[in-house]
C-alpha cells in the first residue's frame, strides 16, 4: 500500500506519484486530521532517500507540534 495506494483506488496507470502527496498534503493542511490519523498513513521508505516519505514524516511531525502554519 505503499505510495498512497488506499487513497486512490490501488495501482493505476493513470495515477501519478505526486498525486498520492498531495492528497496527504491536503489531508494536512486543508482537512486538519488528528496526528495520530496522520501517523497511521505514512508509508514505509521505498529507499534510503525516499523524499516522498520525508515529506510525510514532516507534515505528520509538524501537526503533532500543533500546526505552525496558522
């Protein structure tokens, strides 16, 4: 399920990669879940520089430490 896979309906060829990091993007930013909620769709790293699980790691991260974006 890596890749955001259970956001947008299993592997698809018509599904890019970024498009799974901007639905939890936007989970993030624009719906506000719970971090614990956001803990549990952080994927595991594909590889030792997967900048897609970094940006995941950070956002859940950053709304654990109460969102200072607001």
């Amino acid at each position: 399920m890596a890749y955001g896979d259970r956001f947008i309906g299993g592997e698809n060829y018509t599904s890019p990669m970024h498009f799974s990091r901007a639905l939890f993007a936007g989970t993030a930013y624009i719906e506000k879940l719970p971090p614990d909620r956001l803990f549990a769709f952080v994927d595991v790293p594909w590889c030792k520089g997967d900048f897609a699980f970094m940006e995941k790691c950070a956002l859940a991260l950053r709304a654990s430490a109460g969102r200072g974006w607001e």
